[in-house]
C-alpha cells in the first residue's frame, strides 16, 4: 500500500511538505505543489482510505452543501434526499456557505462526514482535490457549470432536449423572439450558466430571437418583480413576445409585475420558467414551465453517493424532463 | 470552583456514577439520577463550561433543527438567520430530525456547537438538560407547546392577539362560523398547538362557532388539496362560512379545491390562513393571512444566542404580527 513517504521520495520532497500540501497549507511553492499533486494522483495515494481499510469506520452522515434556501425548488428536492437518506440509515445535515467560507468547510467536514452533497453549489478545485485525498465523495445535484480538475459526478435534466421543446412549442404559438431573465455571471447562481448555454443554443437550432438578455444579482420574486416593473415602466414599448425566466420564481415576479402594470398574458406578453414548484401552478394565469423531477432525485443521489462511499465510481445521471403547458403560453 | 468529585459527595455517590447521569447512561436507577441531577442543579455544576472558561475555545458554530423543508415559510427563516450568522461571524447547520433519531443529536452536536437553535421543533426533557450540562443552550423560534423542565427561551408572535385580529375582521364581514384545518396532535408538528389553543380561545372570545375541526397529517398543499377535494365531494353541503387554516399553503390548497369544485371564493367560502407566505399573495383570489415577521427573526435569534453563549440569560421575545387582509375574506 502506498504510503506519504512512497510520494515524498518520488516527488523528491520530505514528508513534511507532502503533509503541507495534502493539508493545503499556503507554504508550499506553486511548482511544488503541482509536482506533489501529481505523484499522489500517479500513486493514487489516499491516507483516508487506508485508516479506512484498518478501521473501517463510517460516520454515516453526509454532508448537503445548499445554494438557495429560499427557492422551493431546493426544499423540494432536500425533501426527497432526505427521505432517501433515512432509508439507507444516513443522516444528513445542509448547509449554505459563502465562498470565502470555503476553507472552514474542511475542518468541519473532515472525520465526520462519509461524502458530499453539492446541491446547485460548487467548490474550488483545490477543495474538491481535498475530500477527495480525505476520502470523501462528491456528488452534485444539477451540472456544475464548471466541473474542471477532478470531475465531480452530478445528476441533471438533459437543459438541451427541454429548452429545445420549449422553443418548439413556444413557435407553436407563433412566438418569434424572447427575453430571458437570468442570474448574473457569478459562483453562487454558477448551475444557472448551464441552463443559459442550452437556451442559446436551443434557440439558435429553432430559429427564435433572443431579443434582450436580462440579468440579475438576486434569482428570486422581488428581484424579478422589481426589476421588469422599473424597466417596462421606463420603456413600455417592447419588441419581444415572449419572456423566458431561468427558474419559476422569477417567471411568478415576472406575472405579478404585468398584473401590476395592466400588461395581460399572454395575449401582450407570454411567461415561461423552469423547475415547476407548486407556485407556478397557483398564479393567475398560471405558468407553463419546464418540470424537474424533484421527487425521482433522492433516490438516484443517494443510490451513487452510497455506490461512491463503498469505493465503486458512478457516472452522471440524466433525469427525464417535460414541458408542462400552462395558461402563460398560447 | 463545582466539581464532579462536589457533585458526587453531596448526592453520596461515586464520581463515576455522576459521569453515567451526565452522559446520559441508562445504567443508573431512575431515583439515583433524580438525585444526582437536583444536586447538579443545585450547585450549578457545568463541566462544560468549566473547561470553556480554561479555554475559552469555541466552534462559532450553531445547529438550527428544522422541521418542514417544504415549507416557505421555514426557508425564509432561514434566510434571515444565516444572514444575521454570518454578520456575528457563526457558521451555520441546518438539520431536520426525526423523535427517533434523537439521540444521535448529542454524539453530533457535543463539542461541535455553540448553541442549538429549533425551527418549529421540540426536543425531550432530558436531551435539554443533556444540552445544559454541556454549556450548549437552546433557543427556538415559535413558541414549544410543551416547554416543561427547563424551559427553553423562544420568540413568537402573540397567537391569541393575532387571532382575535383575524376574528374581529371576520366578523365585520358578517361570517359567524368557521372550519379549522390543522394538524393531527403530533410531535413533529407541535408548534401547531399553539395556533390551535390560541384560536379556540379566541373564538370563543369572539363568539364565532367553529362547526369543524379538520385535522390532516401533513400540512402542506397537496394534503390540504386532496383531503378538502374528498370531503367536498362526499358532503356538498357545509354550514360554516369560512374555513381558517393553520397556515398559509393549506389555504392555498384550499382555493386550489375550490376552484376544482367550482366553490366561489369569498363569496361561497371564506379562506384565511397564517404565516403570510410569498405564494399567499399570488393566488387567485389571494389569501387574507396573519403576517408573520420572518425577516425580524435572524437579527432577534442570534443575539439572544450569542447571549446566551456568553452565559447570560435572555427572556422570552414578542414579535409584532399583522392581518394582511387580501381576496378571501370580504
């Protein structure tokens, strides 16, 4: 079994500074680094694995790292997990971090967590080489939009196939250019880049105008309500017929702004979102959108999270998606 | 400075007995742990605390229990407490538990925590005074139903002012009798009892008549949908004027079911509900509802939990609630 002295010789480093590095500590130069990197990734050394193989000790928790507490749309699918983590005997806890958290995560998770949950999150490469060294899995629910270095597996809807059929169905109607509300290029909305992508490309292939690219900080209600309230009021005149928002929220702010500004939809001004949450059922009109199989979630993260734990490797999961036509399109 | 060897020599028992009642053994006879805990109360004996004040070592981590993801109201809790966290610079989880899993609390939280906070929850007499005894204090947001041994500090709004608010609205409206949709008498949704008494006293005070008490296991959407959907079905006819219900996403399946039904709303059936979620105010008709100070929560936690960590003791908070009088009630 490789051992940190095996890497320390090839790497032609002491220990020590094999430990530096493995605890990412900042007194290692740069080239040094990389080189030691290398070795343990040629080697595959990981010292968690071995005091594993002795002690075969499990914490049986895992770790849920949270992006959005305040869109449903997480609650529904933390739900489903943790359903499914109580059937497989783990128990979870969730957590949210800001980015320059990142490095308190590793202290707290190292020992006491058997894997990793990133639920619209993402992680620096240097702490996804982390765990991984550790011996903790990561798994990620919805494509990171940025998955270099060691690939985290992840789980997501086919964003291509279902903003395809929305165009589809959108040039149905007659529609022939959008707007489309998203989040700003930023790590904290990161999985909303991949939905971005399919879009752009889904209306190229179908031919549809993308006639204005609205961004925001914030992916919620009140920032979409605001937001097209101040801008339609400033210029009531828009060339587009159809919005597009990247999650449901922003498509239910998006109809409450037109109620408030006498626009009707979708006679004036089709709404489209994505996800499904039980809101877009209930607005008036009510909100066609791309549905997300939150429920079917639990299972297959828990299934591959268990399957990463015991050592086997796991592929991404496609999840089926459909359109769910309300009264926004017609 | 109390001791363990002080505690054991005034209940007449030996250090390690004390040690088996503080960790919560089950091999000490019910009286001798009675025993051994009035004289811990007594003296205040608090190890933990000891070894602080040695130390001085805390995590600036707090565990929040959460009780129902799937409720919006709860993740905007949330929100706000992670904000006003992180301004005090603590680091937050969030966990949701089953009664059963309790036990598993205390290995997880011992040494990891500052503090415990609960979010509609409740814990047991004894996993409180286990708490206790390791310096970790406890605040919950809502007010426990069952706040016996030693009582948990809590915020709330006043249940019997806001409820009599809602019923003197009702009344100028001309209902006089209403149903209540609430939940089953469960631990899980035990904050829901609060609600529950402070209505019927409330009632009575307003001399309204609740003609039906209707209970569901789960207080969410699709419950409060399904069960009404059946129970309208079967029996057209009802003779309350309005139907009350614990919180706001059963009262929007509530006009949901109406709607199905054909049951016009106000003007067939009142609806009101409490907590003044988002979707609330954009259903069709939107809900009248008891406005909830969510986003006051985080800043009013944390200092009373801070407080507490510094060892002092915090009372009770009253927060200011609201009706918020929409398109089910007229």
């Amino acid at each position: 079994m490789v051992t940190r002295k095996d890497v320390a010789e090839r790497a032609g480093v002491s220990v020590a500074v094999v430990s530096y590095v493995m605890n990412n500590k900042s007194n290692v130069k740069e080239a040094t680094r990389n080189k030691v990197l290398a070795v343990i990734e040629e080697l595959d050394y990981r010292p968690n694995l071995i005091a594993k193989s002795m002690k075969t000790k499990k914490t049986q928790q895992l770790a849920v790292l949270v992006n959005n507490l305040g869109n449903p749309f997480e609650a529904g699918i933390l739900i489903s997990l943790e359903k499914s983590a109580m059937e497989r005997g783990y128990f979870l806890f969730f957590q949210k971090f800001q980015q320059d958290q990142e490095e308190s995560l590793k202290s707290l998770f190292a020992g006491r967590v058997d894997g990793i949950i990133l639920l619209g999150q993402s992680l620096s490469i240097t702490t996804v080489e982390y765990f991984h060294l550790q011996g903790i899995p990561i798994f990620s629910i919805m494509e990171p939009s940025f998955n270099e270095g060691r690939e985290v597996p992840f789980l997501d809807i086919d964003w291509g196939s279902a903003m395809q059929q929305l165009f589809v169905h959108l040039k149905s109607c007659g529609y022939q250019s959008i707007a489309y509300l998203t989040a700003n290029e930023q790590m904290n909305s990161h999985h909303y880049e991949v939905r971005n992508r399919a879009l752009m490309q889904a209306a190229k292939e179908e031919d549809i105008r993308v006639d204005e690219l609205i961004r925001v900080d914030v992916c919620n209600f009140e920032t979409a309500y605001s937001h097209l309230l101040a801008r339609w009021t400033a210029q009531p005149a828009f060339s587009y017929q159809a919005l597009l928002c990247v999650n449901d929220l922003m498509a239910a702010g998006a109809v409450a702004a037109c109620k408030k500004l006498g626009i009707s939809v979708p006679e004036q001004l089709a709404v489209a979102g994505c996800e499904d949450i039980l809101m877009s059922s209930q607005t008036f009109p009510a909100i066609t959108t791309i549905h997300y199989p939150r429920e079917a979630i639990g299972e297959a993260t828990l299934e591959r999270m268990h399957a990463l734990i015991q050592g086997h490797t796991v592929t991404h999961v496609t999840l089926a998606n459909n359109l769910v036509i309300r009264e926004t399109t017609s």
